[in-house]
C-alpha cells in the first residue's frame, strides 16, 4: 500500500465558522481594564482604533462564528492549507511517533499571519476606514497585513521593529510592493518613540515599543484605526481556521493528536491551532496535550507572572490579564523576532494558570538545529519563530523512542524561513548566542506590575 503524505481539503470542505473557545474554557479570563480608571472596559473605549465588529468578536461567547464570504473568497488564495506526515522526519529521527505539520507557511506572505490580517481588514473596510496603522517585529506581521489592507484600498503605515529593520531587509521590500510604508521602531514620529530615543538613542525597539507608536497614531487620528497581529481574542479567533482545518484532515489521515505543539509569541498560531482540539478536549473528554513553546530569552509563560500589565510598552493599551515579564522588558535580540514579545493573550494565560495548556522554552542553537534537521528531511526551511516547535517536537519524538510508545504528534508549521537564511549563515558560522534571562533580570523587571493595579 502506498503511503499518504499530504491530506488535503477541496475548497467546499473549508470551514465557513471560526471556533469561539470563550463558550467552552471553564474559566473566562478576567476582564480588560481601562489604563486610567482601573475600571473594566467597555465597547466604546476601544471604538477609537478598532471597528465595532472586532470588538464585538473580542467578547463574544457565541461557540461558532461566521466567517464573511468575501474573507473565504480570499482565504481560497492559499487556503484550504496541507497537512503533512513528516515520514521523512520520523525516519531521521527513528521514533515510533507519528508526526504531523499543519503547513501554514504557502501562504503569500509565507506564514498563518494573513488569516487574522484579511478579516481584519475586511471589518475595517466595512466600516469605512480608509488608514490603518501597526507594527511588526521579523515583518511578518506587517506583510500579511499590507497584503490584506492593499486588497481593500487601505492605507498601511508599519511601524517595525528596527533590529528586523536592519536585519531582514527583504521583509520591508515585500510590505513596500503590498503598497505599504515601512518605519523603523523607535521613530521620531510618535511622542512614544521619541521618549523611547530620549532615553535610548541606540534601542534595537521591541514589538511593546512599536506597538505603543500604531496605537499612539491610530489613537490621535480620528480616520485612522490600529490592528494588532497577535493576543487579542479577535485574532485567535480568526486563527483557528487552521486547527478546524487540522481536524477534518487529521480525521482524513485517520489519526488523532496526542500532543499538539505550536511556538508562542503572543500566542495567534499555538492558539489557531490546538483551541479546536482544547475543544474537544473540554466537550468530549479528550485528553490531547496542549504545548507552547517560547523561547529561552523570552519566557513569560514558564518564567513570567499572572498578572494585569500594558499590551505595550508606554502604558497606552488596557491592561490585560496576562503572563508577562513586565512591559519594560526588552528581550535579547533573537533571529525569531516574532516572539520577542514580553506577554501573552488573556484566553492563554487563564488556560495555563489553570493547567489546561503546557509551556517550555527552548534556546536559539536547539531552535537552529531543529530547522536545520527539518529542512533536510522534509524539504520546507522553517521560519526561526516554527523552529522552536519544531525544537519540541523532536524532543517528544526521542522520548517516545526512549518509551517505545508510538504517540501522534501534531504542530502548527506557522511559516516559512526563505527571509531569515542570514540568520541560518550565523548558525552555520557558530555566531548565536544562546541568551538565557537571569532570575534578578526578570524580578527588576517585574517589579512595576505591583504598582499598576
Ligand atoms: C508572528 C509569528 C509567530 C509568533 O506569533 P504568534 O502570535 O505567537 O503566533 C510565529 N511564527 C511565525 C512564522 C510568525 O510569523
């Protein structure tokens, strides 16, 4: 018999729902809180950067959500997407374990960040806006969104990080093409971005500097509306097309997950992919282990605390609840500049604070090396941010080797890394530093959070 390798939907089989897991986790997470007043948020105090059909998705509890039809007409660009058994990776690794990828990276901006972009961008056509602003950390964020805003007549500023600035050039040609303008972060252009250079002239920026800049503009400028590529509830919603997608094709492949693994940032792709699968876990008993990986410089969910902070750094976001290493934090500069973020979203930080998710870290070379071993296997060169699932991914399959158990793992391969080959040249060089936060670091840093709430 010969073997399947991709399992594939036709295009009438995709999903036409988002999944809600706010109607299933046992504990909501706790409610925003305004910046100023320390009182929940309402609707309206977000209504000047988002469209109100975000922000609506933001609190719904509704199981199910319509996907719109123009955002499935789009989606069809690259959707419905591959699930893969990595044959060739099992065999490298000669584990008993079965594993599958979810290939999100045939996108056209080349990683999962387009599914949340184009809705995104969809409901602020809707309501008539005409200028968006955001920010990005490796630029994969930013050309996903100019990709979409480009298809709606919108005009994308990008604020990006600027250490990504200078070392991923190509990503900021590909926002330029998608008709986008590109700024690097800190700018002169916001009161944020100067205050930041007042006291640092030389800041490689963060993903919380350069959020606080979008939000600052979008924020002064009653035409302009601000999106966000990651944490919110909105953007996981809109991600877990990949995990719905996963099901019907793992149930194709007559398999079902044991583990699932996606790498974290802020937490869009580890949610779009296992949420579906917490799902069952939550309705039917299923007992699917749920694991974020992150990396070792920047470890809010195994090292960071619960607590209320800022989305970004300034202080101009509601406070969220969140793990976090405080909002000050400025992670070591990493080649995975997507997760240099120094939280995560709400509905992942209550599912961790009440163990229903894992979280592990893992250091830059293992990341390098787990690409390195996966593009030599199974063809696909990973993205820095994917190659730290990856990293756990053969982890789980040498222990079950050393078990002798034949387990099904399955991982979100968020995007491709066709952008980041300087950083695999550093690797080969031996040149990557293998940074690793101190305990005294992260208690500095989280020391603020005591006085925000
Ligand atoms: C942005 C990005 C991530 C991290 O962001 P999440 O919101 O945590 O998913 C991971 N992988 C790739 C390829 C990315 O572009």
């Amino acid at each position: 018999m010969t073997k399947t390798r991709r399992f594939n939907l036709t295009e009438s089989q995709m999903p036409r729902q988002w999944y809600n897991i706010m109607a299933d986790m046992p504990n909501k997470p706790l409610p925003p809180l305004h910046p100023g007043t320390k009182q929940p948020i309402g609707p309206e105090d977000l209504a000047a950067i988002f469209p109100m059909e975000l922000i609506k998705q933001e609190v719904a509890t509704d199981r199910y959500i319509d996907i719109p039809e123009e955002v499935l007409e789009i989606y069809k660009i690259w959707r419905p997407t591959p699930l893969v058994r990595a044959y060739n990776l099992e065999k490298y690794l000669d584990t008993p374990a079965k594993i599958y990828y979810k290939n999100e990276s045939v996108s056209p901006a080349g990683s999962h960040k387009p599914n949340t972009a184009v809705p995104q961008a969809y409901y602020n056509y809707k309501a008539g806006v005409k200028k968006m602003t955001t920010e990005t950390g490796a630029g994969q964020w930013g050309s996903a969104l100019a990709f979409a805003t480009q298809h709606f007549n919108i005009d994308l500023k990008v604020f990006m990080v600027k250490i990504s600035y200078n070392q991923k050039p190509y990503r900021k040609s590909m926002m330029n093409l998608w008709g986008a303008e590109v700024v690097p972060s800190p700018s002169n252009l916001t009161d944020s971005g100067r205050a930041i250079l007042a006291k640092s002239p030389d800041s490689p920026g963060s993903l919380g500097i350069a959020i606080s800049e979008a939000v600052e503009m979008a924020a002064k400028d009653p035409g302009t509306n601000y999106s966000l590529g990651s944490v919110l509830n909105h953007v996981l919603l809109h991600q877990t097309i990949i995990g719905l997608e996963a099901l019907k094709q793992m149930e194709m492949a007559d398999a079902y997950p044991d583990v699932v693994f996606g790498c974290f940032g802020g937490g869009s792709n580890f949610g779009g992919i296992s949420f579906p699968f917490l799902g069952e876990n939550f309705r039917n008993g299923n007992k699917t282990r749920v694991v974020a990986v992150e990396p070792a410089s920047c470890p809010k969910l195994t090292r960071g605390q619960f607590h209320y902070d800022f989305g970004d750094t300034v202080g101009l976001t509601p406070l969220l609840p969140m793990y976090t290493l405080g909002h000050n934090f400025v992670p070591a500069s990493i080649h995975a500049g997507g997760l240099r973020y120094h939280g995560a979203g709400a509905i992942v930080s209550q599912l961790l604070k009440d163990n229903l998710i894992e979280a592990m870290s893992v250091k830059q070379n293992e990341t390098f090396k787990a690409g390195m071993i996966f593009a030599k296997t199974e063809g696909i060169i990973p993205a820095p941010e994917t190659s730290h699932a990856i990293a756990a991914v053969i982890r789980e399959a040498e222990q079950a080797k050393k078990e002798g158990k034949a387990k099904t793992i399955l991982f979100n391969f968020s995007g491709h890394g066709i952008i980041d080959l300087a950083a695999y040249d550093k690797y080969f060089e031996g040149k990557l530093e293998d940074h690793e936060v101190t305990d005294a670091e992260i208690a500095e840093s989280v020391k603020e959070l005591q006085q925000l709430v």
